[in-house]
C-alpha cells in the first residue's frame, strides 16, 4: 500500500570543513500523482559516493553543484509502484540518477530497466554500473597496463580501487594496493589477489611502500591524493602513466591543498598524468559494461558491498567515506521491494 506522504534529503547548508548531520535536511512530501509516460518510483538502494561532496561546494566544476534546500541527488535502484508508460510494469526493476527520496516521480526515458536475473541489482550501483566503468575506462584508456609492469592503486579497497586492481592483474600486472586498515590490506591480497598491499596509516609506510615495489612505479591509479600520491609519484618510472580520478583527501579540507613541487619528475621520466570524469567515455558504456559484466559472470572478478540499513541512515553512510569505513562500494539499503520478483 502506497503512503500518502514521504521523505527525502535535502542540501540545507554548503560544509566548510567535514560535512556534518546538520549540513542535511529530511523533508516530509506527499506524493504527487503520475503524469503521462511518467512512473512512480519507489527506493530500494541508494548510492552515495565521494564525488558527491565536492557538489556541496559552490565552484565551477563537471557537473552542477547541488543546490541548497533542494534534494541532493545520485544513483538509485527502485522499482515501480504506478506506470503511465509503455515501458514499464508494476514491479519492474530499474535505475538512475534520482533524488535521494523514498520515492521519486520520473520520466520513464530518465530511467533504465534492471535484470534482476543477470547480476545480483546492487551491481547496477557498484561493479557493473558507474564505479566499475570509472575503474575501467581509466585504468585501460589512461593507464594502458603492460604485461609484467607495476600498477600502484590508492584507495585499493574502495569501490573503484577493487575494481581497478583486479582488472590490473587480469592484464598481467604487478599490482600493490594502498588502503587504511589491516582487514582491508588482508582483503586486497586474500580476497581479490593483489600481490602486495600497505598500509598508509602505518608509521612505516614510506618503507613498506618502496618494499612492495621493487621495481619503481608504472601505472598510479590515484584515488586520494596527498601526501599518499606525494609518496608514490617519487617512484615513478620511465614512460610511467599516473591516472587521476580522485582527491578523497582534501574534500573536506577548507584550505588550497598544497604538495612538493612535482614537474620536474615528470619530465625527467618523460611521464604522463592526465585527470578524466566517467562521462568521458559516455559514448562507449556499452563496451565497458560488456566487459565487465563477462569477467563477472566468469567469476574472474569479485566485488565487496557496505550496505547501511535505513533511509535515515543515508548521511550517516555518506560521512562514513571519509572515515574509510566502507570496503567496497558503499550502499543504503532503503527498502524492500513490494512488487519486484528479486
């Protein structure tokens, strides 16, 4: 039975520093009727990711900053209650970038039909959706992994570090992760078989890091930033090819983020970094989403979620990525379907 009213979350203040509980509103709304080629939405999963913060601030960047007292948007997983579309049934799965809500109103050509049979649908968030292609096009298109080279991947055991890291060693690389805790370290070498793993937190890690890397540095898949990049950009090697997709460290820092002076490093290995956003490579998803989701269902590679209990619990998840609470692709689980067949 459809309630007459739900919840959503709103952007109520822009955080200077870390975000807080009191940076997010819920808001109560009645749900409007449906209108034509229109479907009523109702959230199972939602994702919430690091990206999201830097749409908190007010700056010109890819993608439209969120605006205040309007809800914050990103990848849902829902499944219709009412459809005034062609395209759609009652209990149909699907996906799309959405308000973080309990329910949305969508138009059905925003949206996009999930097969519960093909994949688990929480892949559609993480491995088979925008964090697996991310993990792909940058390692593949930037980073062009060789036989027998050396891939460094910070942030290794978050959702696209896990993901970058084994497509690494599908391509024959000698692949060293960097995470923050030991139970991630052990994940990335047990679990997802990287061939070395240290931990930044660590008082040695400078040490642990040369070590695990007796041969320099070919390829940096760089999630963070920092001092952990300052690191690993020291050890570069001839030709190297040092992928940017994330800064996770200085999100929540207010001031200008400052490093060593790093130029002459790269010219003095001739080596390439070059920084991308996925919807780089929106044109050539399918490819993407082919290969991965064939790796998978051969088992050549494995994912890990997080999934938080509650739609209240959605800034609480949100915050927690900068704590690195998360292994792997960090989810909330909103509800459980009505209608779908999972």
């Amino acid at each position: 039975m459809t309630p007459n009213t739900y919840k959503e979350i709103h952007l109520a203040n822009r955080p200077e520093g870390t975000p807080t509980d009191k940076d997010f509103n819920f808001i109560e709304k009645e749900i409007p009727s449906i209108g034509k080629d229109e479907v009523l939405l109702r959230t199972l999963y939602l994702s919430v990711d690091p990206y999201m913060r830097g749409r908190m601030k007010d700056v010109k960047s890819y993608v439209e900053p969120f605006k205040l007292n309007e809800a914050i948007t990103g990848g849902i997983l829902a499944e219709v209650v009412e459809s005034n579309s062609d395209k759609f049934q009652q209990g149909d799965v699907v996906n799309g970038t959405l308000n973080w809500a309990e329910y949305n109103v969508a138009n059905a050509q925003s949206v996009q039909k999930v097969d519960p049979s093909l994949a688990p649908i929480t892949t559609r968030l993480g491995i088979l959706g925008l964090t697996g292609l991310t993990a792909y096009f940058g390692l593949l298109d930037i980073g062009k992994p060789q036989q027998g080279e050396t891939v460094v991947v910070s942030g290794a055991a978050g959702a696209v570090g896990s993901v970058v890291g084994q497509i690494a060693k599908l391509k024959g690389a000698h692949v060293v992760g960097i995470a923050g805790s030991q139970e991630k370290i052990d994940y990335l070498i047990n679990e997802l078989g990287f061939d070395a793993a240290v931990n930044y937190k660590s008082d040695s890690f400078k040490e642990d890091f040369k070590k695990a890397i007796p041969n320099g540095v070919d390829v940096y898949f760089d999630n963070v930033g920092g001092e952990v990049s300052d690191a690993v950009i020291f050890e570069i090697n001839r030709n190297a090819r040092i992928v940017l997709c994330g800064t996770i460290s200085s999100y929540n820092n207010p001031e200008a983020d400052l490093g060593p002076r790093i130029q002459w490093k790269f010219i003095t290995t001739s080596s390439m970094m070059k920084g991308f956003t996925l919807g780089d490579y929106a044109h050539d998803f399918k490819t993407g989403a082919q290969a991965l989701a064939g790796w998978l269902q051969e088992g050549k590679l494995k994912y890990e979620e997080t999934i938080t209990e509650g739609f209240e619990k959605t800034p609480e998840a949100f915050l927690g990525l900068f704590e690195g609470s998360n292994l792997g692709k960090q989810l909330v689980k909103v509800a459980d379907p009505e209608f779908a067949k999972l």
